[in-house]
C-alpha cells in the first residue's frame, strides 16, 4: 500500500510501541522517526526549546517523508507528537499536497494513565535546549495533547491507547489503510467529520493552538 501512517498524540500515549508493531506486520515498511532530524539540527546550532519550532526541522521532516517514501518504502510509518495545530498542517499538508495519501491516527487516553507511564520510564537525560529534566518538560506537555485531541481535523482515525492493546490498535490503523478488506464494523476507533476515503487526511491551515510536543528519543512511547 502507498500510505504514510502518521502517529500522533500526546508523549506516553503508545506511538513508538504501536509503531514497532505495525512495522513488525509491514516487514517491508519503512518507520521513520523524524527526532532524528531534530536532533541532527541540534549538532549543527544551539539547541532550543523545542526542535519543531525550528522551521528547518518542519522543511526537512516533509522532504525526507517525501523521499523515503519515493525511493525507499511504499509505506511510511512516522512516530510524532503534532501538538501544535500549525505545525500539523505544515507538514500533514504539505505531504498531501506533494500528492501523498496520509493516514493520520491520534492516540488518546487518559491524563493520569498518560503520566504514569510516563513516571514508569527509565531516567532520561536532560533537554540540551533548556537543561530541563526531561521527564518534567514531557509532564508539562501532557495538558496541551489531552486539549489537541478535540482540534485533530476531519479524517483523523482517533483511537484510545488506553483502552485498546498494541495489537488491537494496529489491528484499526491496518484496517483503515485498507479500506477495501476493512471489517464493515469500527467499534473500538473512530474518524472525526462526515464519512469520507478514510485513507487520506487532508490537513489545511487552522489557528495556532498550544505548545508544540517533541523531545529526545525516551520522551515518547
């Protein structure tokens, strides 16, 4: 299938694990993690806040999707917190305008299940931006993701982390990647707005909402 499978939601609610899975049923795909770029920029200049405020980083996450995806895999999978809805756009956008089909999934779950895996993480070092630890910078970040779940725009496929197992989750992503074999039943996932072709999300510009979430590797799932 030529499909970019996008996995957000907020750090701790399961994108990384449902990640290894679906590339674990999609031998042939290709999981691209675009912190590798973040972290790439940040040996080149001071690190900041937050890499995804850095306009390069948004350029090069779509180029590289776009060529990975062209020479490499005809399926992308991409573990990353989109928190910020212009930031969202930019890039889900700019992949769908590049002609690319996006599947864009959002994980939810609760606030207290979302910090308590996150205070179950092994220590993890500090964010070189600010030198703040980083299990408190992922902390502060969970409010903004709870908030972000109900601006996610029309054709997201939203699905509990919380309430679903790895292998049911990727049970629902597979099954909206593949509309035409999907069961004629979602009880478990849900795609916000009027039925339309669940495999592309076409993201335009909406108002600029709370603050962005992304941090090294072990600040997500």
């Amino acid at each position: 299938m030529l499909v970019i499978i996008w996995l957000n939601g907020a750090f701790g609610a399961g994108k990384t694990t449902l990640a290894e899975e679906l590339g674990r049923r999609l031998p042939e795909a290709v999981v691209y993690d675009p912190e590798d770029v973040g972290l790439m920029l940040w040996k080149w200049m001071r690190p900041n806040d937050d890499f995804q405020d850095l306009p390069s980083w948004r350029e090069l996450v779509v180029a590289t999707a776009l060529s990975l995806r062209r020479h490499h895999a005809d399926t992308l999978i991409v573990p990353m917190s989109l928190i910020r809805d212009a930031y969202r756009a930019e890039i889900l956008g700019g992949l769908a305008d590049a002609g690319e089909e996006v599947l864009h999934v959002f994980l939810e779950a609760d606030v207290g299940v979302l910090r308590e895996r996150l205070s179950a993480r092994a220590p993890i070092p500090h964010n070189p931006g600010t030198n703040q630890p980083a299990l408190e910078w992922a902390m502060s970040r969970v409010e903004a993701a709870i908030v972000a779940a109900a601006r996610q725009p029309d054709g997201t496929l939203m699905l509990r982390s919380d309430r679903l197992t790895t292998a049911e989750l990727a049970d629902e992503v597979l099954a909206a990647a593949h509309p035409a074999t999907a069961s004629h039943s979602n009880p478990s996932g849900s795609v916000k707005g009027p039925p339309s072709p669940p495999m592309v999300s076409r993201c335009e510009p909406v108002p600029s909402g709370a603050t962005p979430a992304s941090l090294a590797r072990a600040r997500r799932p």
